[in-house]
C-alpha cells in the first residue's frame, strides 16, 4: 500500500538502524504509472515533512530522468506550497547538464569567465554536472541535506532513477553510494527508482538486497502472446492506464509482508485504489494450486482439536496420565503398567537418575491458525 | 486528406502535447514516410526545424518533400530549415573525440534553438534526427556516447519548448540483449509510431500498418485520452494516407 510505504519513510529509521530503503521497480509496460508511483510517493513524502510529522527535516530529490521542475509542479498540484517547498524540498538537478557540456561550451564561448555564472541556481534546484563522479555525488547530496535545519537534523533522500545513473557509474560504485546514504547518520530514509528491463535480472536483484521494502509496479493484464504485437491494442491501452502496485516489506526479523493496491491514472495525476481483502487475497495467490485440498473444513478443524497428541499433558486436573503415543488412551488407561503412579513416581522423584527420560511438553497456542501470517515474534524489541 | 495532413488520423493519435516522438520501423516497414510528413508539418505552420541527415543527403529530402508541396530548398535559404549533413560525420576513433563531437553537434542545435526562441518570431522549434540507429555506427557502437547526446536533445524539449522526433530501426535490436538503444529511446518517448508490415503480407493499396502509443506525461494530460492507436497506411508520391483496417475499397 503506498501509504503503508509512504508511513515507513516518513517514521524513518529506529535507533541502531540504517535508514529504511524503497526500491520503486517498473516496466517498459507501464513505465508511466512507474513514474506517477515516484511522483507520488515524493509529494506524498513531502506532504508528511512540510506538516511536520516525518523524523526528517526535509527531502533531497536526485533528478535524472526528468525536470526538476515536473517534481516541484507535481507537489504544487498535491497542495504543496511555495514556502513549504522552498523549506522541504531541495533537488540535485542531474538532468539539465549531467555531464557538464552546457558549461563546456559556456566557457569555450566566453573565455575565462568564471564557471559559477553558469550554475544558476533557481528556487531549491542546485545543478549537478558530474554524474560519473559518484563520491562527489555523494557529498552534494549529503551538502543539501545538511542545509535543510541548524545543527544535525535529519533529511531523507529520493532518486529517480538508478536506471540512469547506471549509465554513468558501476553497480558496485552505485551501491555503495546507496549503502552509505543509509549508513549516514543524517539520512531518515531513502527511495529509488530502477527500470527493471533495461539491466540484467542479477542488478535489479542487486538494489533489492539493499533495500528494506520493494514496490513492483507491474502491468495491469499481460499479454499472454507478446506485449510488442500491435494486435493487442487494448491490452498496451489497459497497461498505460492501471498497474499493479506491489510492495514486500522486509521486516527486521527477517519476515517479509506482501501488500498489494491497483494503481491508475486520472486526469494528471495518480491515484491508488486498496483492493479488498488485500492479505486474504495475497495469501490465496501464495497456496500453490494443486489438485488436493490444502485448506481445512471446520470438521478437520474441530477433529484436530481433539486428537490428544503423545506426551502431553491434558492438564484438567486429573493425575498425569503421560501417553507415549505407542497405543491409544483408552487402552493404556486398563494397562495398568503404564498408569500414572509409575510416572507420578517418576515426576516426584525426575532426578532419580533412572534411565527413563522426560518430555515436557507444551503445545502451540491453539489461537494462531497455521501459516498464518501472524508474527508471534513481532512484538519484540530484540 | 488536407494539404498539411492535419486532420487525419495520425494527427489525431499524436494529439499536441507529445515532446518526444520516437519513430520504429524495419525493413518491410520503412517509417521515412512519418519522418518526411512531421518534418513538412513543422515547416508549415511558420516553425522552424533542424535536421540531422545521416542516412541520406539533402538532395534526396527535397526531392521527396517538393512532391509533398514542401520546398526545403527555399526554407533553407530563409533559415527555417537548419540542415546538419551528417553522413561525413566522424564520430573519432578515441572516447573523448567521440564525445567531443557529440559536444559540438549539440552545441550548434542548442545556438539554433535558443536563437529561435530569442528571435521576433519565435516559432515551435523541431528536431528531426534520421537516425539514431546510425548515430550509433558513427559512434563507433558507444552506445552510452549517443543516450548522452539525445539526453542533452531530449533536455531542450522541457527547457526550450521543442520537439525531438528521431527515427530508429527496430529489426536491428531484435537479437539484442536488453540494454540496447532502443529499449532507452522507448523509455525517453512521449509518443511511440511504430511502422510494421502487414501480417498477410504485401498488397498493392495498403502498404502497412502504423500503431501509435501516446504514453502522456504528467505536463499535460487529457483526461481518458485514448493512449493507443493502430491503423493502416499507403504511401503516395503527395503524401500519405491514412486509414482504419477495412475502409479502403
């Protein structure tokens, strides 16, 4: 859900973390609601930091894929004003002159002129013209995060895209950037955007394993022939209206939570719309279909209930009566060497150093259904 | 079909607000045509354009455009036609002249844009590059070297109110892997027109099939706009026509 998302930036990281990573992943197929999901997700984010309810101070949007100028205009339309963006939002503008010809041909044109009448600097917008230069990268944004409050506050950070930067660093240099933004002691959270179909599978995979949650945005219908055939019109139609916007948490202990929500577009913006019976729904689609039940009916339900599992202890306040699972109770209760004043005796005395050993045993909470999604570990703070 | 085709079908499906063009053809398919039309509609309407011929050289345009009801000689002479002959280009045979080069093509499009926009009658400004395919070869097959200069175009589109419309050969990245050329170039795109071969086969009065795929950004966005178009199309020595499948007797 991309307010669940949205939540997780905005509350930003715990003590003893890194920062929370979003990885925003899309397609070809819907690559404009990839980029209205960013969109979002910036303005949203920005939104929660202007009202004051984000750990971070303020948003450093790093803009390569497009104008700066469509970020500020988007996060206008979402009732961000002026005063809030100048306080909230700063953007390294890596899209005007990534590589620094603009000011290549300024100088050759005007001869010694200094180079800083060149990086004018509009609003928040500061230009960036060394995109292969990533430790430099590093330190302008880090530079604009500092700018936000006096003294140490923190600032979160969005790029769009990754995909881009590839073309100008290595995924190892690219990593690194990204798993130092998050070491940073400054940095509240961050979120990228990577075109998953124009690298290699293993680089998307690569920035996955770097982040804390990962959102798919992916076709709304798939064209069982071939996207590319232009008989499927309605098909490619339906994809550059709506997609699936899919999101993993990973949560610290390790469990990862599926969330899922439609995404489409009205108008120039983007909305989500959550989908009913969202878990129930994601949990059905993980049950792999086979040809035998796997579910339970309310009968195996209640009959599982009273299967007396070996080695237990009924605990209704009759003596001990321990069944070790070889014959049914009944019987053993006639049997009367394996009645309870042998094992009471065994109880009473557990370090007679007799060869037998014990079993206690203590059975599951009845209350969690199997692969339930439920974490019974969720609420520790280990 | 008018004159300047501005009432038929692939007018319609381009709408106005679309920046970007991406053209996508093959062999069996080859999408010049879309080129030679855009490039007549820009000089119609009192704008201006430049061109990027690396495929062929001026002569071959004017001949095809005069057929058309375009003069490219004399819009040339008027300088609302800036056309770059480029099929001496030489991209250098080091990285860094590759990209110095790139450098200074970029440079004068930017002088010609600016200047336009600068002027008394500043006009809608089009880029028309054919093609990018073979702005690749002249790069000597850097791929990085070429997604960098139509970067650089492609910024002057939001920055100075222009269109890029650049062709591309869709066949020679069939094989490829993921990375190429054309998958960016799709990425970039407001508006993808793919020329593509009639399944059946050849016939003497349709010539082919165009699909449209208007993506739409988020500058301007009319609401339920129709994002996706396919019909078919006849070349003709005046023009173009354009057509849904069935309506031609």
């Amino acid at each position: 859900m991309a307010e669940a998302v949205v939540r997780c930036l905005r509350d930003g990281r715990l003590d003893g973390e890194h920062a929370p990573a979003l990885a925003v992943e899309g397609s070809l197929q819907c690559c404009p609601l990839a980029a209205g999901a960013m969109l979002h997700i910036a303005a949203a984010f920005a939104s929660q930091v202007a009202a004051g309810k984000a750990q971070a101070r303020g948003l450093v949007v790093v803009a390569f894929d497009r104008s700066p100028l469509v970020y500020l205009e988007f996060m206008r339309r979402r009732s961000l004003d002026t005063n809030a963006l100048d306080r909230c939002v700063r953007i390294l503008d890596c899209y005007s002159d990534p590589l620094g010809w603009k000011q290549k041909i300024q100088n050759q044109q005007h001869q010694g002129n200094s180079a800083k009448q060149f990086s004018t600097n509009k609003e928040n917008i500061t230009v960036y013209r060394s995109v292969k230069d990533v430790t430099k990268l590093m330190s302008s944004v880090t530079e604009l995060g500092g700018g936000f409050e006096e003294g140490k506050k923190y600032f979160s950070v969005a790029v769009d895209s990754i995909s881009s930067m590839l073309r100008h660093a290595s995924v190892p240099s690219i990593s690194g950037l990204l798993t130092n933004l998050r070491s940073h002691e400054q940095v509240s959270s961050i979120f990228w955007m990577i075109h998953s179909d124009l690298h290699e599978p293993k680089v998307p995979r690569a920035f996955e394993c770097l982040s804390t949650m990962v959102a798919c945005v992916e076709p709304a219908l798939v064209d069982p022939v071939c996207g590319e055939s232009p008989g499927n019109l309605s098909v490619l139609e339906q994809n550059y209206s709506k997609a699936k916007f899919i999101v993993r948490l990973k949560r610290r202990n390790g469990r990862v939570k599926h969330l899922y929500e439609d995404l489409y577009i009205e108008g120039n913006d983007i909305k989500f719309d959550s989908a009913p019976s969202v878990s129930i729904e994601v949990n059905q689609s993980l049950v792999p279909k086979a040809q035998f039940n796997l579910e339970l009916s309310e009968k195996e339900r209640s009959d599982r209930a009273n299967v007396v599992l070996p080695f237990e202890h009924q605990g209704n306040g009759e003596p001990i009566r321990i069944y070790d699972g070889r014959r049914s109770l009944p019987e053993a209760q006639r049997d009367l060497s394996l009645t309870a004043p042998a094992l009471v005796d065994e109880i009473k005395a557990p370090k007679s150093g007799t060869a037998k050993g014990e079993i206690h045993y203590f059975r599951d909470s009845d209350d969690e259904q199997p692969d339930s999604d439920e974490d019974p570990d969720d609420d520790l703070d280990i | 079909m008018e004159e300047y085709g501005g009432g038929d079908l692939l007018s319609e499906a381009m709408g106005s607000a679309a920046r970007v063009v991406v053209v996508e053809d093959c062999v069996e398919a080859p999408g010049a045509f879309v080129l030679h039309l855009l490039l007549k509609r820009a000089l119609a309407s009192c704008g201006a354009a430049a061109f990027l011929a690396l495929a062929q050289p001026f002569s071959h345009y004017d001949r095809v455009l005069r057929k058309m009801g375009c003069n490219l000689s004399l819009h040339r002479r008027n300088e609302r036609l800036h056309f770059f002959e480029l099929l001496g280009f030489r991209g250098g045979a080091r990285e860094g002249t590759i990209a110095d080069s790139f450098v200074r093509l970029y440079n004068e499009i930017q002088r010609l844009v600016e200047a336009n926009r600068a002027g008394e009658n500043a006009s809608q400004f089009t880029v028309v590059i054919d093609d990018a395919s073979l702005l690749e070869v002249v790069a000597l097959g850097s791929v990085n070297d070429v997604l960098n200069f139509l970067h650089y175009c492609f910024a002057l589109t939001s920055e100075m109110n222009c269109t890029l419309v650049v062709l591309i050969h869709e066949d020679i990245y069939a094989d490829e892997e993921k990375m190429g050329l054309l998958l960016h170039l799709r990425y970039i795109a407001d508006l993808v027109i793919k020329a593509a071969p009639l399944s059946t086969g050849l016939a003497a009065d349709v010539h082919g099939q165009l699909s449209v795929v208007n993506k739409g950004t988020f500058r301007e966005q009319k609401a339920k706009a129709q994002k996706v178009w396919n019909f078919h199309f006849k070349v003709k020595e005046n023009g173009t026509d354009f057509f849904y499948p069935g309506t031609r007797h």
